[in-house]
C-alpha cells in the first residue's frame, strides 16, 4: 500500500477517503503524516479535519448536534483546540505555497495590509485567480506602475483582457510598437469582447499612422468575430474565455450536494425541474443586475450554463440548462469519491459532458482553469 510506504500523496488521499466517510481519526492519523512530513495538500486535509473535529467529528455538519452540544464546557474547549490548529495547518500551507491555502488566507485576512500579503503570495506562486484579485486591489488604488509586472505576466499567460488593458497602457504612455504588437495579441484571443475592443483600438491606431489598407482589415475582423457564433457547449471548457460571451450562472458550493439537488428533482418530471433549477440560478455577469445585486427587471435573462465550483474538493462541474436527460442519468450515478483516483494530476479538475461519446469527461489543469470575474 503506497500511503503505508509512506506516499504522502497517497496519504492525502486516504485521508480524504476516510474524512468523507465520517471516519475522522481515521483520516486525521493519515493527514497528519502527510503534514508533518511537510506535504501542503497534507496540511490543508489536516486542516479541514480538524475544522470537523471542532464541529463534532462530522463530514456533513449536523445542525441538530450542533445545538445539543452548544453549551457543553468540555465540548467547548475541545472545539476551540481543534478550531485552532484547523487554523495553524492552513497557515503552514499557505506558506508552503498551496493555492487554495493561500486562497483561504486572503478570505480570512483581518486587515488589509495582510489580505494583500497573501495576495501577493498567490500571485507569485502563480494563481491566476488571485493574481486577478491582486489587479485588481492595485487597479482599485491606482497603483498602476506596481500592477503592471502583474498586468504583463497575465497577458502573457494568454488573458485576453488584460492583453487588452496592456495595450490600451502602452498606447497611453506613448509606446507605439508594443501596444501594436499587445493589440494584435488580444485580437486574436478567444475571449470575445476583448478581442472586438481590441481589433477596433488596433484599426483605430493605423488609421493614425496612415496604414489604411490594414486599418480597414482590422475593422472588418472586428465586424466579423462580433458575428461568430457561440460555440457548443462541449467547448465551453476546453476555451474558458467564452464564459464572458454567455449567460452564465456562477454557483461556489460543495458539488456533491449540488448533484443530489439536480437527482432529487429528475425524479420528479422526467428531468424538466433539473433544468429549469439550472435556468434560475443567479447570473454571474454584472450587465444583468441592477445596483443592489438583484436581477434588472428590464433585462431579465435565464442561465444558459451554470459553473459549479467546489474549493474544497478542487472539483469544478459545468453544465448546460438544457442538459439532456442522458447526462443527468450519467451524472447521477457518477462516483466522485473515486475522482481523485481518476484526475489526470493533483490539481484541480473540471467534469464536462461529452454528447458525442455520452459521457462525463474529467479535464484536468493541463486546461486553462476558469476565471473569476474581474
């Protein structure tokens, strides 16, 4: 057995086994091995069984418990014990550079001074996602000259909108070449308003320069990728950058319950409330709400997809709403607790339906991850 001689991987994994299993010392003995042997997938589980601990010993928080133990001096202290080295493991990760540690340090920050600590920690360890939120704590404050090393390094990591912001920059302070070549860059990119934008700043800039004839090529690409069609949904996740073309529901949640929701309601009628719990979720992008968040009742608008992304399994599930009934049958009887075994790596991974074979297909992080809305 490779946990037994002593693969922390295999640790991490047999802990995550027996933690879901609501057999927590079980896990606790494997993760902190893999802890204490310095592994931060390690800590982070250590971390999250303990947080159990703290709660009762119970995967799934049992409110009822709860409330029967609230009040119980030993119960009490105990909880704090395990609450507080919950929060010196996630510390030790975040340190050690694991992102989603990291990611839960920045949540966790109590002042400003060390939310942006961790945000540059992510930043630098190369989390796309909180290199974002670091752009935009910097953009937020006009910090530009300290946001632009990070504003390149995204560009070139093929983010269409800031290869856009990028040229716009350099347009700004005069630099002609560059910002031609980063325009050209973001016109070519997937993400397809920042490639109409730029197509036009790009024609816009040659017409200036006397280059007519490229002027007008440039007017008439970005005449036609405003025309291309959306892509089927399979695609969806193989080119996250169309995200921001589509209606999109963003749900952050635990995926396995999110699955038992959408079963409960296939069995209901013949998987049209399974949809239509789909079609209702709440919009992602900010065109669709009014000023207090809710839905503008001038552009009431259903979700095309929904994104469900689990932080804590690393699990993000895309759907449609118009899955058909053959996916969510698939879905339903799919095992997540052998997906860790099945991931393509350790990091994340991303459950898309495959119409042509009939089938749930894992992607892992050879993918380019989803974004955050900026």
């Amino acid at each position: 057995m490779a946990a037994e001689d002593g693969d922390p991987h295999a640790m991490v994994l047999l802990a995550e086994h027996f933690h879901r299993s609501d057999q927590a010392e079980r896990a606790e003995t494997w993760a902190r091995a893999a802890a204490e042997m310095g592994d931060p997938s390690g800590m982070v589980r250590l971390s999250r069984i303990c947080t159990t601990m703290a709660h009762g010993g119970r995967y799934y928080i049992d409110l009822k418990q709860q409330e029967e133990l609230r009040g119980d001096p030993d119960f009490e202290r105990q909880s704090k014990r395990w609450s507080d080295e919950a929060a010196r493991w996630i510390v030790k990760a975040a340190e050690a550079g694991h992102s989603s540690a990291v990611s839960s340090m920045v949540s966790l920050s109590k002042s400003a001074e060390e939310r942006e600590r961790w945000l540059r920690l992510g930043a630098a360890i190369g989390d796309r996602h909180i290199r974002d939120e670091l752009l935009s704590l910097l953009r937020e404050q006009r910090r530009f000259e300290e946001a632009e090393p990070w504003q390149r390094a995204a560009a070139e990591d093929g983010e269409g909108s800031e290869q856009l912001r990028l040229a716009q920059r350099l347009l700004e302070q005069g630099h002609l070449d560059e910002a031609e070549h980063w325009f050209r860059t973001a016109a070519g990119n997937a993400q397809k308003w920042a490639s109409i934008q730029a197509a036009q700043e790009l024609a816009r800039l040659l017409r200036d320069q006397g280059r007519e004839d490229e002027a007008d090529h440039w007017r008439r690409r970005a005449t036609e990728i405003q025309n291309r069609p959306i892509p089927p949904f399979d695609n969806i996740a193989s080119a996250p950058a169309w995200e921001a073309t589509v209606i999109t529901a963003l749900v952050t949640t635990t995926v396995l319950p999110f699955i038992q929701t959408l079963v409960s309601k296939t069995a209901e009628d013949a998987y049209a409330q399974a949809r239509q719990l789909i079609r209702r979720l709440p919009l992602r992008h900010r065109e669709t709400r009014n000023a207090s968040g809710a839905a503008s009742p001038s552009r009431q608008a259903e979700a095309q997809y929904v994104i469900v992304d689990d932080s804590d399994a690393d699990i993000t599930l895309y759907l449609s709403s118009d899955v058909s009934d053959e996916a969510l049958r698939a879905l339903a009887a799919f095992d997540l607790s052998e997906l860790t075994a099945r991931r393509p790596d350790a990091g994340r991974v991303r459950l898309v339906w495959h119409q042509p074979s009939g089938t749930w297909r894992i992607r892992g992080e050879t993918d380019q991850p989803p974004r955050r809305p900026v």
